[in-house]
C-alpha cells in the first residue's frame, strides 16, 4: 500500500511506548516519521536545520515534562509553521477541552488517546495534504519574488502603472520617457514575470 502523499511525520511525546507505537503504524501505511522524547528536543531540531522540502505533520502530545506541548505549539506559531506544518494533537480525556481550545488557535485536529489506527492515519494524510499545498504557495510566492528582483528599477517603475490600468502614453508621459521605450519595458517585464497580459500580471503579483 503505498502512502498518498510522500511525506515526514514527526512525533513528540515523552511516552518511549507511544513513540514507538505511532511510529510502527506509520511505517505499516508506508509513512515516515522522526520521533523526540521532548519539545526542547524538538525545537531544538528546528534551530539546528531547515526542515525538509517535503509535505509535514507534527503529532504532539500535550502534556510533556518540561516544555508542554501546548507552549512548544505557540511557538511553532510565532515561527509561522502551523500550515506548513499542520499540527495534530494526542491528548488524554482530560484535556479534550484544551485540545479543543488549541484547534481553535489553528491546530490542525486533536486525537483523544487510546486512539483509532485508521482515523489518526486519515486525518494524518489530510494534515499532509494541507501542509503540500501550504509548501507550493511558497513555492509560488519564492519563484515570483526572484523574478520581481530580476527586474531593473525602470522596469518596475513601468509593471507598477501597467498594473494600474494604465496606457501605455499614460506611463510614458509619467515617466518621461517614450512610448517605445515603455513598450520595450513592458515587452521585458512580462518576458522575466512569465505572463502574457496586464490581467495576468496583476493576479501573478496578488499571490505575493
């Protein structure tokens, strides 16, 4: 059975028996995972290198010593990774309401332990799917950003008003410059941003 989606789960929970449990049933769907005793541990993996290029989930127990689960989750969010990171909570009865409450905040779901096999690894692969798609629109927006520091300071001058609506006399006479010569730029800003329209470019640029 091969996984949807080629991805990276990381499990923190200082339960030894627990990591080793999710990460066996991770590798039965063909899944990949790293697991840490702590969120000191994990934030530390974090500070060390980037996280892989590749869709990623974290399960995360809520109660921990030391660093909670719920204070390691704020800071996931201060470093902006909750979507291309979605997290998962695994919590104890008790803490259903604070699972809940951290849903909420932007978690991704929470998993009452003991759990279901098959409805932790389903919502596993929706968190996966959501983290592809938060990693493509940053594709997206690096690819349009080096494009845009491609261009000469003229030539964004001429993408600014020609995203404005403007003719292409409007801009020269704005610029003090000809019409051919705005014609050529405008020729080459939409040769280095990948567009064939004044339409299209201004969508392109809203993606930023």
């Amino acid at each position: 059975m091969q996984p949807l989606i080629d991805g990276l789960i990381f499990i923190v929970d200082d339960d030894a028996s627990v990591r080793e449990a999710l990460a066996w049933l991770l590798r039965s769907r063909r899944l990949a995972s790293e697991h840490f005793g702590s969120a000191e541990a994990f934030e530390q993996y974090l500070d060390e290198a980037p996280l892989p290029d590749q869709p990623r989930c974290l399960l995360l127990d809520v109660r921990m010593p030391g660093m909670s689960g719920l204070v390691l989750f704020d800071r996931l969010a201060e470093r902006g990774l909750l979507a291309e990171m979605p997290v998962i909570f695994l919590t104890g009865h008790a803490d259903v309401p604070t699972a809940v409450e951290a849903v909420k905040r932007g978690a991704f779901d929470f998993c009452e332990k003991p759990f279901s096999d098959n409805a932790l690894v389903d919502r596993i692969e929706q968190a996966l799917g959501m983290s592809q798609r938060a990693l493509e629109v940053q594709r997206v927006r690096r690819g349009l950003a080096d494009r845009i520091a491609e261009l000469t300071d003229r030539e964004r001058d001429v993408m600014r008003l020609v995203v404005e609506g403007l003719p292409n006399k409007l801009i020269a006479d704005q610029l003090a410059i000809s019409v051919r010569t705005v014609e050529v730029h405008r020729a080459r800003v939409f040769e280095k941003m990948e567009v064939k329209s004044a339409v299209e470019l201004a969508n392109r640029l809203r993606d930023l």
